[in-house]
C-alpha cells in the first residue's frame, strides 16, 4: 500500500465502487492529489464506465448538432 503524508495526516490508495456497473476500482494516491489539486471530487466510476459516457456524451452532442 502506498502511503503519503498529508498535512498531519497519511493518505492511502482507496478502493471505491462505481455508480454504474458496480466494480471495485482503487483511487490511487497519485490520482487522489491530482484531483485534490484540481478541486474535483472523489470519481465515482471506474476508468471504463468514465470512457463509456464522455464518448455518449459525445455521440449525442454531434447529433444534437446535426439536427
């Protein structure tokens, strides 16, 4: 396990559960400064399922635009 110092505190690599298929992801350190770092919350999809909807996302956007 990796562990780093945090303001008094030690962070770990987290094991969470993604809201649509339901996996076991890990979050790792590096990952959890990143976001840290850009204020965004901790993810709650694993890499697969975050692929899957930007690329919905996407598809429905460019037919939306060529409507």
């Amino acid at each position: 396990m990796i562990e780093k110092e945090e303001k008094g505190g030690i962070m770990e690599n987290k094991e969470l559960q993604c809201v649509d298929c339901g996996t076991i992801f890990n979050f790792s350190v590096k990952d959890q400064e990143f976001f840290q770092q850009k204020g965004f919350t901790d993810p709650k999809r694993c890499i697969p399922c975050r692929r899957k909807k930007k690329t919905d996302r996407i598809n429905r956007e460019a037919r939306d635009v060529s409507r």
